[in-house]
C-alpha cells in the first residue's frame, strides 16, 4: 500500500520550537504551541496610519517612521507655524516655529530638526533657518539665498539645501550645506534646475530626484537624478516616471520615491520606486490615497507619507511604508 508521503509527498516536520534559521518555503508543525508555521516572503505594501491633527500640505519633515516630525506647510491659514511629532501611531501637535511657511524643506531628526527656506506670511521668500530640540524651535542663521520649493537632506548639525525656485518662474542649481551655525555655498550645482522635486541622503551622499523645470510647467518634469559626494553632483540613473510635486527619503543607495503628479494629463500618482544608487525599480506597492505635496520620511525600509494635497483638497492622511521581508508565518492557530 503506497504511504501518505508516496501519495501527497513530503511531510511536514514537527519540531517542539520553531527553527532558528529557517529557509524561505519551510513548513513546519510546533508541536508545543499546535500551530502550522511557515516562512515566506511579506510584500512591500503602504498601510494607514494616525492622521495629522489637521490636513496640511506642502510641509517640512524629518525623522523615522515612528519617530516623525513635520512642520509649517500650508493648513487652513495660507502659511502655517504648526509643528507636529510622529510616534508610529498617532500626531501630536508641539510649539509652533518662529516663522510660519509654506514650501519649506527640513533635515535631521524628531529631537534635533532643522527647518528652512519656503515662503513666509508676507508672502515673501525666506532664508531664515530654525532648529527643533524635541520641545521648541531656535532661530538659526539664515541660507545665503532665499527660496522656496527647495529640498533638504542630512542632519541638523550637517544639512544640505538644495534646488528650489524665486519668483517668477527661475529654478535654482545652489546647494548649501550647513555646520550647525552657519550655511555655505557649495561649489557643486545641481546639473539640472529644479523645483518640487524629492531629495534623501547626507551632506555627503546627496540624493535629488524628480520635479520639474520651469517652476509651474508640469508638461517640464523631470525624471532625473543626480548624486553628490560633499562637492559635486553627478548623474544617477533615471526615474521610472517622472514626476513633480513627490516625496521621498531614505539613502543616496537606498532611496525611495512615492506620490506625486505626472504630466499629461495632470493627474496625482500612488506609484512608489526604490533606488538602489544605480537605478530605479517600481514597487508593488502603492499608496492608499494617491496625493501630492505630501512629507516623507524615514528609511527606504520603512518609510511614511504625511498629509498633502489630492487637487482639491489638503489631506491629514498618513500612510506607513514597510519593505518586503522575510518572516514566520502562522497558517493555524492553536
């Protein structure tokens, strides 16, 4: 008579524990907890999260996933001064920044932010700089050229500013870097113009990605990305989609983008892409609510998206990214 293993193949082992170092499609029965067990391969997916504690847009950020930090942008006053902390699960509001703005960029961290740039309530563009030590905002000194739409990268005491546009319609090359007091031109310029593009990385491993080129002209977007090494900037692989208005962060080789509009037609997109410091790869995974002028944050990893706009209105939606990974898996429960 043929056996059970004969007909359906091989069985499956039962084990008192779980194995320490399982391989990807093992299948197990613990026979201490009777539960099937196996180990496969999560997707990378966007999941919901706690929504800001108003619908903001055009903001700057920094931090972790679950230790955000956004500030200013626009709410329901043209330029905002709200700031407001990230702890994985739910916003709370903290004190206000100096200087209300709008279109401003941030770097560093939940306890040690660097807010500057943007347009203030004038509204005029601004150079003043501010710093956030977990509780409440000091006034810096200032970038050496206002802008706004302008994108920032590293750490409070190492920061670039990037890019940007003034009025009427010129997009900016200069970089700045910043020591924790003072902020200095970088010989090296952007290659390429650009505004509301995304930015991730260090004052030394920059990263500047999409946005467009002039300011206001979506049919001008832009697909590239360009790397700096603390002096220059150099060309890195292309965008899949060209994009403006995006978000983004993590590394210079390990970045990700997600969100934005595309042209034509102008529409807002839920498409993520992940960098690797060579090229861009399209995730499977896909915002909940396809948005614009958001904030990300975090890692490439693990990575969220505050706020933004979906044309007609500002958004408090929050959206947490996780990254494919391998993990047990539970098939029956006990």
């Amino acid at each position: 008579m043929a056996t059970y293993k004969e007909i359906k193949g091989d069985s499956v082992e039962v084990r008192a524990t779980d194995p320490a170092n399982p391989g990807l499609g093992d299948i197990w029965y613990n026979s201490t907890t009777g539960v099937l067990k196996g180990y496969e391969l999560t997707l990378s997916a966007w999941a919901s999260g706690g929504n800001l504690t108003q619908p903001t847009q055009q903001m700057g950020g920094c931090g972790l996933q679950d230790a955000g930090l956004v500030f200013g942008g626009e709410s329901t006053v043209a330029q905002d001064d709200k700031t407001e902390e990230y702890d994985g699960t739910s916003w709370s509001e903290q004190n206000d920044m100096n200087t209300a703005r709008q279109n401003l960029a941030g770097a560093g961290t939940q306890t040690a932010g660097l807010g500057f740039g943007g347009t203030d309530t004038s509204p005029a563009l601004t150079a003043a700089s501010e710093e956030y030590n977990g509780t409440s905002w000091t006034s810096g000194n200032s970038l050496n050229t206002g802008r706004t739409n302008l994108e920032g990268a590293g750490t409070q005491t190492a920061a670039l500013g990037i890019g940007g546009n003034s009025p009427p319609s010129t997009a900016l090359t200069a970089t700045e870097e910043y020591d924790g007091t003072n902020w200095t031109t970088s010989p090296g310029s952007l290659s390429t113009a650009r505004t509301a593009f995304a930015a991730a990385g260090t004052q030394t491993a920059g990263l500047a990605f999409g946005g467009e080129n002039p300011p206001g002209t979506p049919d001008t977007t832009l697909n590239i990305t360009e790397e700096y090494d603390g002096s220059t900037w150099t060309a890195g692989g292309n965008m899949g989609t060209a994009r403006y208005q995006l978000s983004g962060t993590g590394t210079q080789t390990a970045g990700i983008a997600f969100g934005g509009r595309i042209f034509p037609p102008t529409q807002n997109i839920s498409q993520t892409e992940q960098y690797d410091g060579t090229s861009w790869t399209t995730s499977p995974a896909a915002l909940g609510t396809a948005r614009f002028r958001g904030e990300g944050f975090g890692t490439s990893s693990l990575a969220a998206m505050a706020g933004g706009s979906d044309g007609p209105a500002r958004l408090g939606v929050t959206e947490e990214y996780t990254e494919a990974f391998n993990a047990t898996k539970n098939f029956t429960t006990s």
